[in-house]
C-alpha cells in the first residue's frame, strides 16, 4: 500500500482580483502521509486555505500538480472530482455548513446516502458515528436546536462517517469557544491516533497546532517551515 | 442519482419557507382553476356548436344528388327504394331521415318570405332538433300530413299563428311554380333565431304531391358518437356512389372551424395563464436558490455532483407545481359539480343567437382535459425550474462556500 495520501507538487495559484492579480501559492510542494496530522498555519493571506482547497479538489492549481490517493486531479472533470470528494475526502468547515432541514443523524447519513448506502446502514453508521462524538442523545435534533459546538461534532461525524482516506478541516475552531476547541481536538487527536485518520487543517489558532503531529508554515504563498 | 434524498432536501425546503410556497401554491391552483374552469365553458360551446350543427338537418353526414347543394332545386332530387335504409355499422348509427328540401315563398295575409321548404317524415326527426323543440300548438303527425309548422320568429314576422292558413309557391319537378295552401299545425320554437325564420316543415308526402316528383333531396344520419364519423363515411361513399356524401363538417365549415378553433382556444388560453404564472415561479425558485447558495456549495464540496444540484431544483418547482396543480384542479372539479349543468345567458341571448350560438352552454368537464393540464403544468413548472438551477450550478462550490 502505498503510503502517501497526498503529492502537491509546484502548485501555484493566482486570483485575478480586478486588475490587480493575487499569487495565494507559488510553487508548493508537499507530501501528506498516512496517518498524518496536519496543520497549514500562517497569516491571512498565507494560502492556506488556498492549499487545503486545491487538496479537497475545491479549486485547480495554475500550475503544478495534486495527487490525491494516486489520482491527479488536474485530469478530472467536475463530476470525477465531485465523485473523488464523495469517495475520499471528508470535509469539515468553518461556518459547520449542516443542512438546517435534516436532522444530526440525517445530516451524517446523506453523505453516504449520495454514495448509494442503503437506509438500514447508513442510519446505523450515522448512530454509530454520532456516538463516536459523543452525540448519541442529540440523533433527531436539528442544527438550529444545537450549540456551535454540537454542530461541529455532527459535521465532524458526516466527514468520518464515509470512512474517508483524508479528512480536511478548515478553521475548526474558528467558531468555539476554548473549551469546546479543546474537545474538538481531542475528537480528532482520537480520530488520529485510534483509526488512523490523515487529517490536514488550515488553522491560525495555536491550540490546534499544539495538537498536530507535523506543523507546516506558509507565508505569501510559500512553505517557510515544515516540522 | 439518489432521488430519494433529493426528493426529501426539495420537500423539507418547500416545508422550510411554508409561507412563501403557500402564496405560490395558492397562485399555481388560481391559474389550474381559472383554466379549468374557462375549459369547462369553451368545451361546452363546443360541443353545443357542433350538437346544433349536427341537429339542424346535417346529421353526422349527409347525402345529397350531385350539384344539390349549388343548385338546391327538386330537379337535383333522388328517388330511394321502400327499405332503402342501408344496412351497414348498424351498431353505430343512431338514425337516418330522408327529407325534401327545396326554396320557396311563403305568404301570409301581411308578409312574404323567402323561406327552405322542407318534408319530412315525422318519425324519423328523432335525429333533428324538431324533436327537442318546443311547440305552441302540434308537430306534424305521419310523413303524408298536409299541414306546415313554422317558426315562431317566422310566426312573428308573418304576424300569423297556429291553425291560420299560410300559401306556399315553390317550383315543380316540370319546372312550372306549384301554389298551395297550408294549415298551420305548430309553431316550433328553438335555440337559435336564424333556424326560426328559415325553415317550414311539412309531410314529406305531401311535399312530393306537391312538386309532382316521388323523391328526395337528402338523407341524413345521425351517429351514435362522432368518432365513428370516419368509418362511416366511408361506407356511405361506396353504398351511395353516384351521390355526393359529405360530413357536416364539409357542410358547415364555419362551424367546422369554430370547432378546431376552441380545441385550440384551450391551449393558448393556458398557455397565457401559465406564461404569467411562470414569471412568479422562476422569482421565487430564484429567490430560494440564492438563498441558498452557501448549502448548496456545501452539497457540492461534499460530493453532489452538479447534475444532482440541477434536478433537487427541478424536483423542487415540480412539487410545487404538482401540489398547486392538484389543488387547482380539486377546487375546479368540487365547483364544477356544484355549478348547474347548464350555463344560462338567456339575458345575453340576443347577442349569442346573432352569432349563430345557442344561449345556454352545457358545461363539461373532460378528463382528458383535467390530464392535460397536469402534463403541461408539469412541463412548465419544470422549464422554469431550469433557469434557477442553471444559477446554482454557475456559482463553483468554493465560491458559494466563501458567500
């Protein structure tokens, strides 16, 4: 088995933001192993997030190449990279971005329901994954009856429960308070170490980086550290 | 693609924004209803039209001598056989009547009028309105009675009425004017004033002493139900060769227009209603989608393909549509049942009859009709989901995740 999860290589980006451009990457190169624990840290500005994106598939680099799982992403088209994200990659954002309609268990479930699960197992997955995070109790409630932190546990559970090969998280923390970030890295601290989860995170707040196994440092673009 | 969880998604946002979609369902069942309801009334015209048609004298098809209708003299007039009903589709006529029909003048002590003669023979007009006509004194008892019924609008004009003598010129088979006198026996009243004043029935019989020719001008048949129309036609073709056979169709052609024009009244008459309405629909899918931008870019990061966001719009609108369309046509159908059968518009009949219409318009109710409403709402409301869902699939998943 192979033991690299992600290859970026030389990838730049640049946004044309009206006449004047804006370099977010400038020839990065990076190797994701299993198992890893990432943090992408810097200012805003730094690419991080820029970097994180072109991981998940979200955006293309300029230049430069991204493998994920040993495929290229560049060679993709929309629906080959909307099945690679669906198949691979979990995704845990910022703003939690639940589906206020559906319930903690139907927000867990319809990730795998988009991958064809049938009922039976999804919903005992999605049971199974809520329990994981400590949300067994709070199964038929829906976001707008949850705190920030619940929410970002069912988000953390609908990113797992597929079992990806890589779990993406940006800006975790971002809308916790320290108490529940703390639980929250512990969450993936767990996810890490116990099921051997590859996560990479995009984060400026140290906390999550004290929890990271390997930190990389951007600044304008670039790696400028990589521990 | 998982339908199921699209289905769910469109139905639990539809449910999310319930006051909104409450307005445009209410409008959506507005508009089925007021199509429903202007179908039920134009169908009714339309088949009255063509009843009438059919009744004044025309039957399904008729039969005439060549150049008749050209030149609708006796000499154009064709002798039949006793038994001379043909004996083909007999499942699917309802009844034939062989009459006389030919121009004369009809005076009374005040008036003279231009007037069709026409016998017949009373026992066989089952198949014409004589028989659903009112009548201030008698109809006409056996094809040889000698006496006449007429119009009460001729009635009026002649400043005559029932059991008065009226004289009658019209010319014989020799080519001679024949004169005679005529008893009234009835005078018959009907929807339609232009009947009124045209035609004066006498026996058939009595028509042919008259004009010194045992014959006919016309046969008529009447058929269980238009759709045998072509079939008999066709049978009628080879068994009177050497006639002329034609629908009442052919006969009237405006009618025959009015009758094509309506089916086509239905469609353009929805299409305005639904064009309007799609205007309301496409704002509020639009609406809905922009709100929900950032879920949907979400849907897309997490895997659903572009396709998938399309058809949860589209599974949205025709949820709409088909909640709205079925609410549309109940209210139409629950009215329909409590409306009289028939229309009346007595108090406008001067300007219906004018124009050859009957006054009162028997209201239907095709379920055919009902179906398609459904089907082309349903295609509407999916044309209008395509604009919005085009817009949610414009905006790149990364993009809608930053908004």
């Amino acid at each position: 088995m192979n033991d690299v999860v992600v290859t970026v290589r030389g990838a730049t980006r640049t946004y044309n933001e009206e006449t004047i451009p804006v370099h977010a990457l400038r020839g990065v190169d990076l190797e994701v192993h299993r198992g890893d624990f990432i943090s992408l840290a810097g200012p805003s500005g730094s690419g991080k997030s820029t970097l994180l994106n072109l991981i998940g598939g979200l955006d293309q680099a300029d230049e430069g190449d991204v493998i994920v799982d040993q495929v290229s992403l560049s060679e993709l088209n929309e629906n080959q990279l909307s099945d690679l994200r669906l198949e691979k990659i979990g995704f845990v954002f910022q703003a939690y971005n639940l589906l206020p309609v559906l319930t903690a268990e139907e927000n867990v479930g319809f990730v795998m329901q988009l991958q064809g699960m049938s009922k039976t197992e999804r919903s005992e997955r999605a049971r199974e994954t809520l329990a994981s995070v400590g949300l067994e109790d709070l199964a038929d409630r829906r976001p707008g009856d949850m705190s920030g932190g619940q929410q970002q546990r069912v988000a953390i559970a609908r990113a797992i429960a597929t079992k990806p090969v890589l779990l993406l998280a940006d800006e975790p923390s971002a809308n916790l308070d320290s108490g529940t970030t703390e639980e929250l890295l512990q969450l993936l601290k767990k996810l890490n170490e116990e099921f051997g989860m590859t996560i990479v995170t995009a984060t400026h707040d140290p906390m999550v980086m004290a929890y990271t196994s390997r930190k990389i440092n951007l600044r304008d673009g670039a790696i400028v550290v990589s521990t | 693609m998982p339908i199921t969880l699209l289905a769910q998604l469109s139905l639990r946002n539809i449910v999310r924004h319930r006051r909104r979609n409450l307005m445009l369902l209410m409008a959506i069942a507005v508009a089925v209803l007021t199509v429903l309801m202007a179908n039920t009334v134009i169908r009714g015209m339309q088949y009255d039209l063509r009843e009438q048609t059919v009744s004044n004298l025309n039957g399904h098809i008729k039969v005439h001598a060549p150049g008749y209708l050209d030149d609708p003299s006796i000499a154009r007039g064709f002798e039949l056989a006793a038994g001379w009903e043909p004996k083909i589709n007999v499942s699917e006529v309802e009844g034939w009547a062989a009459r006389i029909r030919i121009p004369a003048v009809i005076m009374s002590e005040r008036e003279t009028r231009g007037i069709q003669f026409v016998g017949i023979d009373p026992a066989q007009e089952s198949i014409s309105f004589l028989s659903k006509a009112h009548y201030d004194g008698q109809p006409l008892n056996t094809s040889s009675d000698r006496r006449i019924i007429i119009g009460k609008e001729m009635a009026d004009q002649l400043e005559t009425q029932v059991g008065r003598r009226l004289v009658i010129i019209t010319q014989g088979s020799d080519g001679l004017n024949r004169e005679a006198g005529f008893r009234i026996a009835g005078v018959y009243d009907t929807e339609g004033t232009a009947i009124e004043k045209i035609f004066v029935f006498t026996g058939v019989t009595a028509l042919q002493n008259m004009v010194d020719a045992i014959v006919v001008t016309e046969v008529s048949v009447r058929l269980v139900d238009d759709a045998f129309q072509l079939s008999m036609l066709d049978s009628l073709l080879r068994f009177f060769a050497d006639l002329e056979v034609k629908t009442w169709q052919q006969l009237e052609p405006l009618a025959a227009a009015f009758f094509l024009f309506a089916e086509s009244a239905i469609y353009l008459y929805f299409f305005i209603i639904m064009t309007a309405l799609i205007f309301g629909l496409v704002n509020t899918l639009v609406t809905s989608v922009m709100e929900r931008v950032h879920e949907l870019g979400m849907l897309r990061a997490v895997g659903m393909r572009p396709g998938a966001v399309v058809m949860q719009v589209v599974i949205e609108s025709t949820f709409i549509m088909m909640i709205g369309v079925a609410l549309g046509l109940t209210l139409g159908w629950l009215i329909f049942q409590l409306l009289p059968p028939v229309l009346d518009l007595s108090s406008f009949s001067e300007g219906f009859e004018k124009f050859g219409m009957p006054a009162k318009i028997h209201l239907r109710l095709h379920v055919s009709d009902m179906v398609l409403i459904t089907v082309m709402s349903m295609v509407f409301g999916v044309l209008a989901s395509l604009y919005p869902a085009k817009r949610a699939v414009k905006i790149s998943p990364l993009e809608a995740l930053r908004l």
